[in-house]
C-alpha cells in the first residue's frame, strides 16, 4: 500500500479512484500518565506521555484507514490529512483520512 500526503505519486498512474477511506481512534487520558505529565509541566518541556499516546493513536487511525482501503481494492491511498478534536474532558479522538486509488 502506498501512503502519501501528495495527490500524485511519481512513478504512477491513478487508474481508478475508489473514494474517501478513513481511520479514528479515541484515547482517554491515563491517570499515571496524567501524574506525569503534571509533573513534567512544572519543569517544561515535551510532555513524554502524551506524545507517545498520540503516536499510538496516530498509527491506530492510519491502520484502519489502511484496511478500509484494502477493502475497497486500493494499492494506493492519496492526499492523506491528520485531524484530531477533544471529544469530551480528557479524550481525543485521532482521525486519519484519505482518497483511496488503484495506482498503475
């Protein structure tokens, strides 16, 4: 599966458009990590916690749209964009979407 942020991929042809795929994923804080990062705001600096639940909500949302894609019969996904939005106090949702293509 190709994966890119572009409309095109050098090399390729878009020989079909198969439609819009997307992925999400929902991540509640943790209360161990919430201690964490408390105490990491008190001295600044990258919050360790809260980006590596955000790494793993990112790659949950692209494995999801992956296999939306491969449902449709992609080989190609294009023009992918991240967004991520508070859902309720203390949870996020990750959402990951695409146009999905058979490239050639």
């Amino acid at each position: 599966m190709i994966l890119a942020t572009t409309e095109t991929v050098a090399g390729h042809r878009v020989l079909r458009t198969l439609g819009l795929v997307r992925g999400s994923s929902v991540r509640v804080r943790h209360v161990g990590r919430d201690i964490m990062a408390g105490l990491r705001n008190l001295a600044g600096g990258e919050v360790h916690e809260y980006t590596k639940l955000l790494a793993e909500a990112r790659e949950q949302a692209v494995d999801r749209m992956v296999a939306e894609a491969r449902a449709l019969g992609a080989n190609g996904i294009l023009a992918i964009r991240f967004q991520s939005a508070e859902v309720s106090r203390g949870a996020a949702e990750m959402m990951c979407y695409g146009t999905a293509v058979k490239l050639g």
